[in-house]
C-alpha cells in the first residue's frame, strides 16, 4: 500500500495574524527575520508568512519561554533543513537537557538564596515568606 504523503497546507498568514496568535510584536518577527530563522514572502509591501514560517515561529517562541537563545533555536532549525527530522530530536534533546540542568542549577541557587534570607528575617525578629506579620 502506498503511503500517502502529507501535503503541507496552503495556508499564509500575515504579520499581524502570527503577532495576535503567539502574542509577539511585529518588532520581534522583523528581528527573527533579520536573525534567518523566518523567511516570509513578500507581496507587494506586505510580509506573507507560509504554514512553515508559523511552525518556526511557534519552536521559536516556545524556545524563549523555557530560555533557549537565539542561537541554539536557529540550530536546532537548521538541524532539520540540513538533516532532517531525526538529526533535528536528537539536537533537541541534547540542548533541552543541558537547559534543564541549568534550570536545575538555578533554583538551587534560588532555594538557597531564600533560606539565606528567610534566616535573616527571623534572627532580625521580622516574619519570613508565608508568615503573618
């Protein structure tokens, strides 16, 4: 049986569709443009963003929320135009477990910051987080 291939959408979106959808400023989709990771048409004066421009822009987006740079985002794009799916995870999930580490890093750093001050508060007679004053 043959197997049916997926055809991509024909879909296209304009600038103020993708800020609206993924909650960005124009300002920021003419930065990643700038930046190579979205390749939008142009008609006439507008920008047209194709069902594949809004896919990066969602790993993008979603890239920032959890810390990923700019740079780590394009790679793991660019792993996929150059390597395909597979090679695209495995870049993916190696990044995404340095960036749980560094997470992990930092709310130790937060824990013991709060212990440090919440000690402080008491031995200064004051109350600490979750206390009544």
């Amino acid at each position: 049986m043959e197997k049916l291939r997926r055809l991509a959408p024909f879909r296209t979106y304009s600038i103020t569709q993708l800020c609206r959808e993924f909650g960005c400023t124009t300002r920021a989709l003419r930065f990643y443009e700038e930046q190579g990771l979205l390749y939008p048409r142009r008609h006439q004066m507008q920008r047209v963003y194709s069902y594949k421009d809004r896919a990066r822009l969602q790993l993008i987006v979603r890239g920032r929320k959890v810390g990923l740079t700019l740079a780590e985002i394009r790679d793991i794009l660019e792993a996929y135009e150059a390597e395909g799916e597979e090679a695209q995870n495995a870049l993916a999930l190696r990044i995404f477990k340095q960036r749980l580490a560094a997470l992990e890093a930092e709310r130790q750093e937060l824990d013991n910051a709060m212990q440090t001050l919440s000690q402080a508060c008491e031995r200064l007679g004051g109350p600490t987080l979750g206390k009544a004053a």
